[in-house]
C-alpha cells in the first residue's frame, strides 16, 4: 500500500536461478499492532516462497488506530521474481 516504513526486498535463490524459475509469490501476512509483519502462508513457485517470506517477515509498517485503538491488519505481499 506504500505505508510500509521499512521494504526489504527478496534474494533470487540460486537453484530457482538455475532451474530458470521465475514467477510472483503472494504471501500472506499479519500486521500486529506495533506494526511487525508475521507470515502465515504463501502460494507460487515452491523454490521462490521461502526467499519471499524472509523478505515480507523483514517489512514493517506504521502502527495501525481504528477507532483510537491499535488494531492488527491481514492482506497479500506480492513479490515478482524475474530472469
């Protein structure tokens, strides 16, 4: 969403490289209230979810206020893995 205060971005895993995989994996990730990012599931290309999931589990965001109350967020990081 562009709210993210911290990015990091995934490492291309040598054996995908090598196998010529390529592809987008989606992670789904939580937002906890003070904003650190816990994965709980992804889905695409199996050599390219862990390199994926490392990187989502590096991203923070700002904490979250409804109502006045911090409050934890759910939604998809996608991560386009390209040759």
């Amino acid at each position: 969403s562009g709210r993210e205060t911290k990015r990091v971005t995934p490492n291309y895993p040598a054996i995908a490289k090598s196998s010529n995989i390529s592809g987008t994996v989606r992670v789904f990730a939580i937002v906890d209230e003070n904003g650190k990012v816990w994965v709980t599931n992804s889905e695409g290309p199996t050599l390219l979810r862990k390199a994926a999931e490392d990187a989502a589990r590096g991203w923070s965001f700002p904490p979250t206020l409804i109502s006045g109350r911090p409050a934890r967020l759910a939604g998809y990081l996608d991560f386009d893995f390209k040759l």
